[in-house]
C-alpha cells in the first residue's frame, strides 16, 4: 500500500460468536466437591468467531462490513452493540435459535473450564437485499467459517460463488463447514484442519513437509489460486501450484494463542486488500498473529481496548509530536493512553540489513518502538577497544531517521535493565537464536507482565562480517 493511502474496505462473511472472560483467582478448594474455588474479579466480552476478525480488521482502522446472522436474544443484543462499538457496519440475516457463547473460566489467566453454549445448525435467515449488494460491491471478501451454516446458505454460497473468480476471496475454513468455493485467492485453514480436509495425505508427523502437501493437494482440490497453512508458532506454510514457501514466525515466549487464526486472516486479508502479494500478505498475517499471542491473545486485545477507554477501530495517539519527546515521556505517554509499548535494544554500529528487519518488525508488534542503544563505552568494553566504529550520535541520528524507530534511549551500563526499568515496555524484541533462559531482560520485563519476544536474524548479514569482507578486500 502506498504510504499515507487510506486502507481499503474489507467485507466478512462468517459465523459470529460472544466471547466472554470471567477472570479471577483460585486460593481455595470447594469443601464439597474436588473443585476450585475462582473468586471472581471481571467480566469482560468481546466478539468472537466472524466477529472478531471484523473487529480486528476495524481496529486496524480500516472499513469493515459483516454479514452475520444474530440471534434476537440478549447474548446477540450484546454482540451487537459490540459491534457497532468497534465501528463494524453489521449486515443481520437474522437466525431461529440462541446466539453463540463460548465463556472462558480463568485464574490469572489461566484456563481452568470453558463453557460452550448453542448449538450448530440452527436455521439461518435468508440472503438480504443489502448483504446481496455488499457482496456484489466488494473487492474483498473474507470468509470466516465457524462451523455454524452460514456459510453454506445456499443463496450466500452462490453469491460467493459468481464473485470468487472476479473479486479477492479468502476463506477461513472450518472442519464441521463447508469446503470454500472454486477461484478463492486464498484458503487459510490451520495445520489439524488442514490434515483433516486431505485426510488421504495425514501422514500425523504434522511436520513442514505434510503442510506444503496438504496444501497444494487443497488447492488442487478447491481451485484456489493459494492456500495457506497456519503452522501455529511454527510460521506457515504457502503453497500454490506446485509451489510451496514457508513464512517462519517470530518466537514468542509466552502468550495466549485465542483468536490467533482470527488475526491472521483478517491481516493477510487486509494486506492483499490494498494491493499486497499472496507472500507478503502472509509475511504479514504472521508477524500480526505472533504479536497478537505474545500481547495476550483476544483477552489481552479486549482488556487494553477497554483499558484504553477509546473508541476501538483507532490505535491510542501516541505519534503525533512523537519526535518532540525523550523515550522516557514517550514511553509514559504511550501508557497513559493504553497502548502498547515495544523496545528493542543493541549495539547498531554499521546499520545492516538485518537490523532494518528486526526494526521494522518490532515496529509492528505495537504502537510505538523505543531503541535502548549502547553508548560508545559499553560497545568498547563488550566489542573491545577497536569498537564502535560509529560514534553514538552517529548511531541515535541515523536510528531516529528510520521510521518504524519513534525514540532512542542511550544507556552506559552493560546491559539494558536499568532503562528497561524507566521504560517498562509490554514487548521486549531480541533478534537472534536466544532461548528465553538466556535473556535476563526477559524476567525483567515479565515482571510487570511484559512478553519477550524473538526474531531470527537474517542470514549472512552482520557486522562482523562487514568488517570481514572490508578487511579482505583491502579496505576499498
């Protein structure tokens, strides 16, 4: 997309679901019952299924329209105005039956039960005037699949049908819905569902190879131009043709992975919406799912919306004037308002290539970047004394050119704790093969419920090795 366009419409079709959060703390056992005892602290709903992915494409900030099919009872009141609470213009085909809940039961955030209510294949409404034209006018469409009939409503899936070839369609299958029709652009089952729609190729080692597999055997089957499979914190895996490419995820040490598959096709679709490649769409379902578990998953994204007490379907205004503050007011600026904050810290003495990607995709995981940049003394005393080769004002201007960096915090010590501490950031990125008993930031920063967060280096870009190639070719 070219920068400063306005994003473009997204249309979702899909089953649409209340979620709902009871969160509190067990410190006793029921005296009657083997049972724990959960002293209830909040409540919090949000929606789910179909829902979500249009909440989430809206509160990328770009227009997003369901067709859906709510209940006339007091769980589909609430979805409603959910809904219309995060600006997704909603388009009701109406349903006989309750509207969808799942309600999770939690301690600390801690699963302990999850209660399900409503039944699948409840009579759904017919096909509105509106919804008709809607599909018609769309260039985009995602269908989100919950298993619940909408999908196979048979004047949805005609319509569907007459618009693949001609328009962008993805679809979100589900292993109780129906398969997608021909000529979608995309198909983004995850890897069990995966496996069970090309049941003939279940090798069960669930391994990258049986993705591209289950894969191109789907595309074939389905006649989609690509389908991708969802590999979970393994990445995903793209296959079109008989071609398949895998889109590694950033590590992520912890989380909660509810709505991840939400995320991603509401990113992947967004992205093919204004213009992105199949590739890059999935790069970008990826990076956007990974940051969405590390930050908590959809219980975290409805927390720091209600937190925030803003209006969902716009990010806290955190950039505006950005460059006039120091990290450390940018960083308390970024928190008053509830958003999320991500640091990332190194040495940056001859800015490569792979520090540009892990720039750029920590400047993804949230709404604002802060660099904790060794001074001139500590690069020479962890590089030795010949380093750096880039003096620090060197290194602050040309990090705060970059625009994916909002602020950089310059620190003498050897390691970053002490401004962590200032900062108190949400996301911690380190670009490299680490584990997370080998960062003593990581305990740092989980400390005030932070999440750490890696990514791979780029292959065959460092300095050292710059410093190599110099040397070896006579310094010309």
């Amino acid at each position: 997309m070219r920068p400063g366009a306005p994003m473009k419409p997204l249309l979702v079709i899909g089953d649409a679901l209340l979620d709902r959060d009871i969160e509190g703390v067990v410190e006793r056992d029921c005296p009657d019952a083997p049972a724990p005892v959960l002293d209830e602290q909040e409540s919090i709903s949000r929606p789910g299924g179909a829902a979500l992915a249009a909440a989430l494409a809206a509160a990328d900030g770009r227009p997003v329209t369901l067709i859906t099919a709510l209940a006339d009872d007091r769980p589909g009141r609430e979805l409603a105005g959910l809904l219309e609470g995060h600006s997704v213009e909603v388009l009701d085909v109406g349903v006989a039956g309750a509207t969808p809940e799942k309600i999770r039961v939690r301690d600390r955030g801690r699963t302990l039960l999850r209660i399900d209510r409503g039944e699948p294949g409840q009579r759904i409404g017919s096909l509105t005037a509106a919804a008709r034209a809607a599909i018609g006018w769309a260039e985009t469409i995602l269908v989100s699949d919950y298993g619940r009939g909408l999908s196979e409503q048979r004047a949805i899936r005609d319509a569907l049908t007459f618009a693949a070839p001609r328009k962008t369609v993805i679809w979100d299958p589900h292993p109780r819905g129906a398969a997608p029709v021909r000529c979608i652009a995309l198909a983004t089952p995850n890897r069990a569902e995966a496996r069970a729609f090309a049941t003939d190729l279940a090798s069960g080692n669930g391994d990258g190879d049986g993705a591209a597999s289950w894969g191109r055997r789907l595309a074939a089957d389905w006649h989609a131009r690509h389908v991708c499979v969802t590999c979970a914190a393994d990445g995903a895996v793209l296959s079109g043709g008989d071609r398949s490419s895998a889109v590694p995820a950033p590590r992520v040490c912890a989380g909660d992975s509810c709505g991840a598959g939400d995320r991603f096709a509401a990113a992947a679709a967004g992205a093919l919406a204004d213009g992105s490649t199949t590739i890059d769409a999935v790069r970008e379902g990826v990076e956007s799912a990974s940051s969405f578990v590390a930050l908590g998953g959809a219980s975290g994204w409805a927390a720091r919306m209600q937190a925030a007490g803003s209006r969902p379907g716009s990010r806290p205004e955190t950039h505006p004037g950005r460059r006039a503050l120091s990290a450390g007011a940018l960083a308390t600026a970024v928190h008053a308002q509830g958003g999320t904050l991500v640091a990332t810290g190194g040495c940056f003495d001859l800015l490569h290539t792979g520090h540009i990607t892990t720039l750029q995709t920590a400047g993804t995981l949230g709404d604002c970047l802060i660099v904790c940049l060794n001074s001139d003394a500590s690069v020479s005393r962890l590089k030795g004394p010949s380093r750096p080769l880039v003096a620090q004002a060197d290194r602050v201007r040309v990090l705060e050119a970059l625009s994916c960096v909002d602020a950089v915090a310059v620190f003498d010590e050897d390691s970053p704790g002490r401004v962590l501490r200032e900062l108190r950031p949400d996301v911690w990125v380190k670009g490299g093969d680490y584990e997370r008993r080998e960062l003593p930031e990581g305990e740092i920063v989980e400390g005030w419920g932070g999440r750490v967060v890696t990514l791979p280096y780029v292959d065959g870009h460092s300095t050292s090795r710059l410093l190599r190639e110099v040397v070896g070719r006579g310094g010309s």
